[in-house]
C-alpha cells in the first residue's frame, strides 16, 4: 500500500482555539465592526480570503467578516 497526500490551498491552514475562546472569535461581525475593518487583521490574498490576526499566532483562518472583542477600528 502506498501512501497518497493531497495538498490544496488549506492544506496549511490552522487556528488558534484557546486565542478565539478569550477574544470570543466569530465568524460574523457586530454592527460595523468586523475583521477587515480592524487594524489587527492580515488579510489573505484577496478581499474574500481568509487571513491572520496580529493577537491571534499561528492562526491562518481568520475571516474578514468575523469580529472579535480585541476588534480597534482601522486609522
């Protein structure tokens, strides 16, 4: 038997549990207020893609139209 990996662009994708559990992370936004509007947020290759989050290491999962009680608003 043979082994077989498949990659795809998740493939290394991770988040960050506990970080999410303390921030209470969602993957919705309250009112205004959402991650691609925080100066936390690094978004992903596009508008649409998830990205990462300043606070939260080694997570990659990050939605742009999530919210999290560490949001601070963008300058």
């Amino acid at each position: 038997m043979i082994p077989v990996l498949a990659f795809t662009d998740r493939a290394f994708a991770a988040s960050n549990a506990a970080m999410r559990t303390a921030l209470q992370y969602q993957n919705t936004p309250l009112a205004e207020k959402s991650c691609s509007t925080c100066m936390q947020f690094m978004p992903g290759a596009s508008a649409k893609a998830l990205g990462g989050c300043k606070i939260m290491p080694g997570d990659t999962e990050i939605s742009p139209t999530g919210y999290c009680t560490a949001w601070v608003k963008k300058t």
